[in-house]
C-alpha cells in the first residue's frame, strides 16, 4: 500500500501525543484558535511548522570550537 500525506504510522502519532501533551503545545494551540478563528487541527499544524522551522535551524549563527 503506497503511503501518502493523510497516511500516519504510529510512531508519527505517538510523536504527535507527545508534543502535545506539553502545557506550552496546548496554549499555544488554543490561542491560535482564539485569535485566528481556525480549526484546532489546523492550530496543531501551525504549531508543529514553527516547531520544525525552529530546530532546522538550531545550528545558524554557532561558533564551532576548535
């Protein structure tokens, strides 16, 4: 069975009860929520974009030791 973008194995789901089990995920969720007028799914998406944009780019602006 060819997996596409709706398809989500369990370890992807897992990772997802995992993130938003954290107080700060879940704020942040119902703010957006609030303020925006969007659906939660799409808050959880909006959440999970900043959090994938803020860890690819952790290392910018490093100094490496030598």
């Amino acid at each position: 069975m060819a997996r596409n973008s709706t398809t989500k194995t369990g370890l992807e789901n897992r990772t997802r009860e995992k993130i938003f089990s954290s107080p700060v995920a879940l704020a942040f969720v119902r703010t957006v929520v609030a303020l925006r007028g969007i659906s939660e799914t799409e808050a959880r998406q909006i959440y999970l974009d900043y959090i994938n944009r803020s860890r690819s780019a952790g290392n910018r602006g490093r100094r490496v030791m030598t």
